[in-house]
C-alpha cells in the first residue's frame, strides 16, 4: 500500500512538472543567459586592455536588454 501511494505520488509530482515545462518554457532554460559575474570579467578585461568606454556601456546595455526581456 505504501508503494502504490509513493509510486502515485511520484506520477502526480511528474505530471505536474511537465506542464510547468509546457506553461513556462523560459523559465527553465538557463542556456541562454549571462551571469553578472561574467559581464563583470569582461568589463574588467576591457578597462585593463585600455578598451573604449564605449565597448563597457556596450556590454552594460547588452546585459540591461537581456534582463528586460526575461
């Protein structure tokens, strides 16, 4: 009896997954973004190699749209 109960549970946690998946696709796709940690390195690799400042804000407003479009 436990096991039909545990097993039924398990197929319900399952299901409820799956249409979490379905109803919010980018939620769970990490693939595709950047962490701030990452835009701060390469920032920090522009303004050692005397890079413009135009490529920094270029990166910054990269990053800004990235996250205004989650």
């Amino acid at each position: 009896m436990k096991v039909l109960a545990i097993c039924l549970i398990a197929l319900i946690a399952a299901a409820n997954g799956m249409t979490m998946l379905e109803r919010y696709p980018s939620a769970f796709n990490f693939s595709k973004k950047r962490s701030i940690m990452s835009v701060m390195a390469q920032v920090e690799a522009t303004i050692k190699a005397n890079g413009p400042l135009d490529a920094i804000t270029r990166v910054l407003d990269e990053y800004e749209n990235e996250i205004h479009a989650e």
